[in-house]
C-alpha cells in the first residue's frame, strides 16, 4: 500500500460500506479491503428487510435508530436501491399470537414506533392472497425493504475509499496484512467481515447460521407488505439445530422472496433440498398460492451470529485500538448504518445517539437465545 490511510476497514459487505461511508463523512481517509465483490457475501444473500426489532432493549435501540437513519438516505438513494416502505406483517394465527401482537403493540407504542393491530377482516383485505382463518395481525407501517448489495456498492463508492483486493489474515488497531505480504498501515482499523471475523480476531464469538431464500417470478401485487408469521420470533417450527417459518417479502421487481430458514453452526454454501421444501411448505401454510408461483432461483448465505443475538460494535477486547463491526446475524441490513455511525462516533470519541456499551465486544454474555 503506497500511503496509509487513517482508517483500513476490512470488508466490504454492507456493514464495512456502512463503515466506510460514516466515516469518511467525518473528513477521514477511508481504504476498504475485501477479498471478493463488494456486496457479495451475506449481502447479497439476505432478504433486505428495514425492520425494528425487540428482542431486547439494546436490539430494540439499535435497530430503531438505524431505521431511522435508513429513512434519512432514503431521499439520496437512486432507484436502483429499491427502497420501498413496504411495511411488515407479523403475522399470528391463532389467539396466543395475537396475545404477541398486543404486546409488541404496546411495547412499540411505549417507545414512539407507530403500529397498527389488524383483525382477521382486516389482515384479509390489507393481504388478500393470505389463507382464510387467520386471527390478525401487527402492521409496522414504515419498516422497509432494500437491495442490498447495490446499496453496498453505493455506500463505498460514496465513501471515496480506496478498495483493496486481497484477503487479510491478520489485523491490530494500526495495520493489515494480507496473504500475499502486503503490510496495509492505518490509524485505525474495523474489522468488518462478518461470519469470517473471528479469523481475524480470535476473542469474537461468532458461529455461522446458514440460511436459504427462493425467489419466484414476477407477479407484481401479489403481497404488498413484508410477511412474518409471529411464531417466527420463538423458532417454533424447527427441531434441533434447524428450523424454518414463513418470510415472504415482495420485491420491486414484483417477484417474491421466500424465506426463512436457519442452520446453526453449518458453513457450507450447498442448497439443502430438505431445507428448501420445509422453508416453501411452511410459507405455503400462510399463502397457498405460492405454490402456483414458479421459482427462478435458490441460494444460501450464512448468517454472523453472536451467543446474545446482538452484533459486536466497538474495540476488540485484547486490542481496544482495533474496531470491530461484525456478528449482527440476521439483521446486518438493518443495523448496518447505525453500525458505521457508532463506530465513527467511537472512532472520534463523540458521545453517540445510543449507548455504544451493549454492542462492545468485551461484553460477558450472560445468556444465550
């Protein structure tokens, strides 16, 4: 590397470009390392979804406040970013669901996020392709939908960072080096590469969490919000390791994205016929029609996941000049510009918007989900 940058981040997914951008926005000279495509690991395997979560106090924070910021860029993105305020649907399908959506709609209405209970009547007329019998549902009007891996894209080339082609193996707070020698000096470095950062940072515990996503023609208005059944929130339908529920999220294209499944602890990138046909026959269990709807393409990507379901935001624990950005599991597209606002805020010692501490790495993980 022939000049040093003030800050290396090592990954360019959407939370490395997410890193990059905010921080070169603070008038720092940003470089990006990535060893394949900008955008092409996880990024461009997840489904895209802008949604507020409430697992926890600290999920509830961090996914409403880069929610938040989400709506702030959404006037800059061009259309290719796909952004559209599709809004979700937690789904419930029975009395105890419902029960759910009550007190998400509670807890959400608590805290100033705008959300709508809907009865059977009404979920069937917001949703006509759902089946019949459904008990109602929770809208979350201003959750949205994303494309993420241009939007990754986007964000690095906004960002002016110089991009690195290379693999890192190794990584402190003040330089990279890369597997062809390279020695790549910063004032600062972030390790952002996802389900691979432990490799670079052996304290992080991050397992992989495999997912598969199908992907149907286009059939514009066949949904018209984000769908996710409430069981999904409690693993409901899975045995062991494994489980699936019904995600289903219209595109701008007009095709429909099938999700959801999970595999914990599995790091190959083969499609798992078994996994396709639960994930497919428990969507269909929500929406019969699926089924008349033919499917073009089926992937997988793997998931960074952390023992509490909260990414690693901050300094490393055996090195604190060394960030780290990495394990936010399914909710990488959501966090990620929050994700890159607290590490420049850490970075240039601001006090951030939320409190940085629940998200730092040297955190003891009291329980795991």
């Amino acid at each position: 590397m022939s000049a040093s940058a003030d800050v290396i981040v090592i990954g360019a997914g959407i939370v490395g470009a997410a890193c990059a951008d905010a921080i070169a926005r603070d008038g720092l000279k940003v470089a990006v390392i990535e060893s394949g495509a900008i955008g092409g690991g996880t990024t461009a395997a997840c489904m895209g979804h802008i949604v507020v979560m409430d697992d926890s106090e600290a999920q509830f924070a961090l996914t409403r406040y880069s929610s938040g910021l989400w709506h702030q860029l959404a006037a800059e993105l061009p259309s290719e970013a796909e952004f559209t305020q599709a809004g979700t649907l937690w789904v419930a399908s029975g009395e105890e669901e419902m029960a759910e959506a009550r007190r998400k709609h509670a807890y959400y209405g608590k805290r100033g996020v705008d959300t709508e209970i809907l009865d059977a009547r009404a979920l069937a007329e917001a949703e006509p392709n759902l089946r019949p019998g459904l008990a109602g549902a929770l809208r979350v009007p201003r959750d949205s939908v994303v494309y993420p891996p241009w939007i990754a894209r986007w964000l690095v080339e906004r960002s002016g960072a110089r991009v690195i082609h290379g693999e890192a193996v190794a990584a402190s707070g003040t330089e990279v080096r890369l597997r062809d020698g390279t020695v790549c000096p910063a004032g600062a470095v972030v390790n952002a590469t996802g389900v691979w950062a432990p490799r670079l940072t052996s304290s992080l515990q991050i397992q992989p969490r495999k997912g598969h996503l199908l992907i149907t023609d286009r059939y514009p208005g066949f949904l018209r919000h984000q769908l996710v059944e409430l069981g999904y929130l409690k693993s409901a339908h899975g045995h062991g390791s494994e489980s699936v529920a019904m995600n289903l999220q219209p595109r701008a294209t007009g095709q429909i994205l099938i999700g959801s499944s999970r595999q914990l602890g599995v790091d190959s990138s083969e499609i798992e016929e078994h996994m396709l046909q639960r994930m497919l026959q428990r969507a269909m269990e929500y929406v019969p029609g699926l089924g008349q709807l033919p499917a073009t393409r089926a992937w997988t990507g793997l998931r960074p996941c952390s023992p509490d379901n909260l990414p690693y935001i901050g300094p490393a624990a055996e090195d604190s000049s060394l960030l780290i950005a990495a394990g936010h599991e399914g909710l990488g597209i959501t966090t990620s510009l929050a994700t890159g606002t607290l590490i420049a805020d850490l970075l240039l010692k601001r006090r951030p918007a939320i409190p940085a501490a629940p998200y730092f790495p040297g955190r003891v993980h009291a329980a795991s989900h």
